[in-house]
C-alpha cells in the first residue's frame, strides 16, 4: 500500500527547499518507506542520500509539478460550486443529481450561501457557479445570486425554461456585470434534445437562451452529449453561433455515468481533477458527484477553507503516486 503521507510530505518538504539542498524525512514504522523514498526520488528527480534507522536525507532536485498540465482555471480550489437546491421542473433521464419535480429541495439556503461566497472570497476562489436542481425554483434565487456577486463573479446554471412572470422579475434583478447565465442545451434540433429531457423542452431552452441574451446577461450554453450524439457537435456549435454565443461560452461535456445515467464517462475521486462543491449535506469533490456519499470530502461545511486545504492535500496524494493523470470534465 502506498504511504500516502510519506509521499505528501516529501513533496511539501522538496517543494520550499532551494535546489541542491537537502531535507530530512521521518520514515516512522513503515518498514516499506525506504523503498517507497528511493521509488519517489527516481520519479521526482531527486537524490536519496541516505537512510539512517528511521530516518532519511534527500538532496532536492527539480521540484514535483503537480499541476504539470492543469490550466490556471482548473486548480483546485479556484472555482466554487454551490448546490442551491435538488429539486427540478424536469426529469432528464442523464441527470447525475438525480434531480426531478419529485426530488426534495434539500436548499442551501441564503444564510449558509451568504458567508460561504464571504469565505470562498477570503479563501482565494476566483468564481463560484450556482446550480441545481433547478435554482429557478427558488423563490429568493435573485438574493442568492446577489449574495454571490457581492464577492465574486458567478454563473447561475438553469434550464432556461422558467423566465416568466414573478422569475423574469428575479433574473432582471441579478447584476449583469458579475453574472453569467448558462443554460443547458443538447442540439442544434429539438429531438436528440427533447428525448432526455422531454418533449417541448428544447424550443423553451432556446427561448431562454434568447431572453437572457436579450435582458443583457453573458449567456453560456452547456450540451450533454451521449455517445450517439456525438457526430452533430459541429452543427451544435453551428446553431449556437446563430444565437450569438460566443464559442468560449459553448460548452460540450460527455455523459457521465452518475445518477440516473445507465451509461456514460466512469469518474471517480482519483480519475477526476476536483472542483469543490457544497450542498446542504457536505462538501464533495466535483459536482457530478454532489449527490454520491463516494465523493464526499466531508460533512462540515465551514469553515470552507478547511475543506478547500482537504481537497487540494488529497489532490496531491493522487497526483503524485497515481499512474494516470486526472482529466479535467468541465460541467461549466
């Protein structure tokens, strides 16, 4: 079994000190941990001088990268995401939040999203994204978002169906200067679209998309697209230049097989780059697996900066003794 805490510490140690130098590490009981040291150093770069009883000296050689390959976006802990709530006008067949008009709320809440927008700000998070569930049942959704953009700039995720009556009133009163609404659509056409998500859904996602657009909100489009779908992408982007989406804001993610998908990408804490996320039960790792007890990072919600600290020590761990690299699945 791998020492975990052996390698993590070797990787903090050699990381702050100068090249040439060396350190000393606690090998403690593990009788493995001398080997585990000498298999480190030949990967890292790094010279193991000498083990003495259970000690050993490490002469440092070129740093461990672990964010050898990750996009500044991508680091743990630069980007937030808040579960607003479970429950969902819709019931899409591939929702891996296994959303629906029958699911519970189990809402955030405005206090607890007030002084985690406050933390996450003070913790160095540089945008948190809302999400569902669909938010837009909500009847504070405005407060929410608001809540948000008061420290940071956000993108509200929604199906774009609900902007009507009392909720357009809601979306006109967010900042447009700090919020980005993405709106989930499948297709240049409606079937492929209004087969998972139900009929008639993909001329209101449309809609949406042209009411956002036109209240003056950045509008991102975000496709879900399964294995058979994936030869009309070119299409897709095609129509959602019709739209005035700008190509950085046409997201294509795979299906993942999370929730109530049958099929689809198998992600796991190992095999995934982390982007924190926080729902009323806890704090887990990706939102794809918001709603999955495998994902969990922990129950306690604040200070959120304890928990950002658990899952960039984790994501260290993985990245340095794991044999694949994590890839990046952007739900935004």
């Amino acid at each position: 079994m791998v020492n975990h805490r052996l390698i993590l510490d070797l990787v903090e140690r050699t990381g702050e000190a100068p090249r040439g130098s060396t350190v000393t590490v606690e090998l403690g009981e593990d009788t493995a941990a001398a080997q585990t040291v000498a298999a480190w150093c030949e990967r890292a770069g790094h010279a193991l001088v000498q083990v003495r009883g259970t000690t050993a000296v490490v002469r440092c050689g070129p740093a461990v990268d672990v964010l050898a390959g990750i996009e500044p976006e991508q680091v743990p802990g630069t980007r937030v995401w808040l579960y607003t709530n479970f429950d969902c006008n819709l019931a899409c067949d591939y929702c891996c939040a296994r959303s629906s008009p029958r699911t519970p709320r189990r809402a955030l809440g405005l206090d607890r999203v007030r002084r985690l927008a406050a933390e996450a700000a003070d913790a160095g998070v540089s945008e948190l994204l809302l999400t569902g569930g669909e938010p837009f049942l909500l009847p504070d959704i405005d407060q929410l978002a608001n809540a948000c953009t008061r420290h940071l700039p956000t993108t509200l995720l929604t199906n774009g169906m609900l902007f009507r009556g009392s909720r357009l009133d809601r979306l006109r009163a967010m900042d447009r200067t700090r919020l980005a609404v993405q709106i989930s659509l499948d297709s240049a056409t409606p079937e492929p679209h209004d087969r998972h998500r139900g009929v008639g859904t993909w001329a209101k996602a449309v809609e949406g998309i042209r009411i956002a657009g036109s209240e003056g909100f950045r509008v991102r489009v975000a496709a879900t697209v399964p294995a058979e779908h994936t030869h009309q992408v070119d299409g897709f982007h095609a129509f959602l230049d019709t739209l005035g989406i700008a190509r950085a804001d046409q997201i294509i993610r795979a299906l993942a097989h999370r929730g109530v998908a049958e099929n689809g990408v198998e992600l796991t804490i190992e095999s995934l780059i982390p982007e924190i996320t926080v729902t009323a039960e806890g704090v887990y790792w990706h939102p794809v697996g918001a709603d999955h007890a495998d994902q969990l990072v922990t129950r306690e919600l604040f200070p959120l900066v304890r928990a950002i600290t658990e899952v960039r020590r984790r994501f260290i761990e993985y990245r340095t003794s794991a044999s694949a690299t994590a890839q990046w699945f952007p739900c935004a």
